[in-house]
C-alpha cells in the first residue's frame, strides 16, 4: 500500500529550500551611465528590469543623472524592491544664463530651450530659479508682468522680466528643462525602498506618489529646487519618510503637500527655504515626528495642518529670521542631509541670494 501521509522530511527540506532559492534569484542591479560590463547605463532601464526582492544599485561617482524615472511594478511585502542612490543625484535642470536672449518690450526673451506652449500646471510652480528664488508663472495677460516672473508664448519661449539693473548674460538661472516631469514617480506602485538619492529641478515633484500604493518607505532623500513639491501623496499612496530634505521647491502649496486619501509619515525630517508652506498634509492621515518646517515662505497653520487629520509629534516651525542657519545647525547637528543644506544655503549666501518671499 502506498502511504499517503506527507513525509516530514520532504515539507522541512522545501521549507528550507524556498528562501535559498529566492536569496539565488534575488539580484543586485548596478546602473552606471559611464558603460561598462554588467551595468545597465540607465536607472529607467534598471527600475523596468527589477523584480520582488532586488536591489538597484547606483555606482558611486556615477552621476549627475539627468533622467526623470517612473516606477509602475511592485515588490512584495517581505521582498521590497530597493533603490540605493548611495548619495547619486538626479539633476533635471540646464543653466540658461547665457541664454541664448534677446529683448522684446521690456521683456528678456529666452531662444532656446523652448517650452510646449500651453504646458498644464505651469501657473501653479516655478518655472526657473534665479540664484534658488524660484520664479513663477505669469499668465494674465490683463495685468503688468512682476519682476522676478515668467511668461510664455505661443513659440514655447519664456519670456522674463528681471528687475531694471539686472540684464543677461548674467550667472545663477536655472531651468527645470521638463515642467511636467517628476524625478522620482512612483504609479500604483507598492513595496519599494528608496535611500541616499538627491533630486535637483524635476519641474514637477522631486518624489511624487500617485494612484494606490502602500509599503513605500524613503530615507535619507532629498529634494531641491523643484518647480512644484519636493515630495508628494496623492489619492491612497501610503508612504513613510525618514531623514529626508526637502529646500528651495517652489510649489505655491509646500515643499511638502500629501492630499486626498494618502497615508503619510515623515520622521527626523527637514522643510526649509521653500516658496510656501513647509508641510501641507490635506490628506486622510498624516504625521510628523521629530521634524522641522524652517524659514519657509509662510508659516504652518490649521489649515494646512488638520488637527483632524494631522498628529504633530515634537514638531518645530521656525520663521526665516536672523540666525535662522544657525539655529537649523542646532537643531539635529547629527542629521544626515544637514551638511547638503548647509552648504547649499551657505553657497547661495555667497552668490548674493535673497531669500525673502
């Protein structure tokens, strides 16, 4: 008679064997723009390759890259897919102070690049930046054009005007050369883990969430300079963040700003030098923990900040005022984005930035 009974040495032998099989299969993917054997040369072509469990891996000194990525599969809850920057970054501007310019009705016309007349969402961020003060959109065409702004017309060129005295070629404008684009997007995606990655001017979120998502965790980011938000939630992404930077974005709504269903939480984090607001969370649940709204363009409040929605945890926002620098350095003197922000801060200072709103 042939025994049915399972043999228990068989069921410990496959339970042993399951997990070796995955540590085999699960892959390190190093991505180095430069070439060489065995990487790939972009980090959109190695986030499409990876699966369950891998670990994308920049090669120190790879960088700047100059691609937005768009992240569209899962990982899975005990096999996260991860994206080691390892302090990489993923710069999407172009210095366009030298133009080339020329001049029509007061204005400062920009030639080239050129800009899809009509972009969506462009009259509610930054459009360039000038020495880290963002330099926003001006469409009424009713209404005298404000130093300090930009408009468009129907060639794709912008068109600035600066303050009387200032007249280009000059040095310090620089151009998010995509409006639209993110530089880290992550679609009805779950399960990655994103670390040591900085984002310069996406001219849309430096980390946008989108769609319905849950096990995303990003630690020791940061985003710089980005037309819109340094990082934000839509709809029921569930995102954790840690350690992370988000200064100089020039969303009219935060350099942070969760909406709609999102679950969000942000720990030992830092919102400084932004257009607007440090953190907006207009979204089902957010919390902040052991974080730092500082010098923004306008200080937190209930309405961007729910209590109903929002839990503040040893949470500090501080107005931009004398000695502001000094009192971040105080803050968390151990945290790890601080020495980028300092000597950001310190190399705008140098060029005669104003940081005033």
């Amino acid at each position: 008679m042939i025994s049915c009974r399972p043999n228990l040495r068989l069921l410990l032998a496959i339970s042993v064997l399951v997990p070796l099989m995955h540590e085999a299969y699960a892959r390190t993917i190093m991505v180095d723009q430069r070439g060489g054997e065995g990487v790939q040369v972009s980090l959109q072509s190695a986030v499409d390759a990876a699966k369950p469990g891998d670990v994308i891996s920049t090669v120190p000194g790879s960088g700047p890259y100059r691609e937005g990525i768009r992240i569209k599969q899962s990982g899975e809850p005990e096999k996260p897919i991860t994206l080691e920057g390892n302090g990489e970054v993923i710069d999407l501007g172009v210095d366009i102070s030298q133009g080339p310019w020329s001049q029509e009705k007061g204005l400062w016309v920009l030639e080239s690049p050129r800009i899809p007349p009509k972009t969506w969402g462009m009259n509610q961020r930054a459009t360039a930046f000038y020495k880290g003060k963002p330099i926003t959109f001006h469409d009424k065409a009713d209404l005298p054009q404000p130093d300090y702004s930009v408009s468009l017309d129907e060639e794709g060129r912008l068109h600035f005007r600066f303050p009387e005295e200032m007249a280009p070629p000059f040095s310090g404008l620089m151009l998010p050369v995509k409006p639209t684009l993110s530089a880290v997007a992550l679609v009805n995606a779950s399960y990655w883990h994103i670390r040591g990655l900085h984002v310069l001017y996406a001219g849309n979120d430096g980390f946008n969430y989108h769609g319905e998502g849950k096990g995303i965790e990003t630690t020791n980011c940061s985003a710089l300079f980005c037309g819109d938000e340094g990082s934000s939630a839509h709809y029921k992404m569930e995102v954790t963040t840690r350690d992370s930077l988000f200064a100089f974005n020039g969303s009219g709504t935060g350099g942070v700003a969760d909406v709609h269903e999102s679950v969000t939480s942000y720990s030992n984090c830092i919102s400084a030098y932004n257009r607007s607001y440090g953190y907006t969370l207009k979204n089902a649940s957010g919390t902040l923990t052991n974080s730092l709204s500082a010098a923004n363009g306008r200080p937190e409040n209930n309405k961007v900040l729910p209590p109903t929605t929002t839990t503040l945890d040893n949470f500090e926002d501080w107005p931009a005022e004398p000695g502001i620098l000094e009192r971040i350095q105080a803050w968390h003197p151990d945290h790890p984005q601080l020495p980028y922000l300092l000597e950001t801060v310190r190399a705008l200072q140098a060029e005669g930035a104003d940081f005033t709103y």
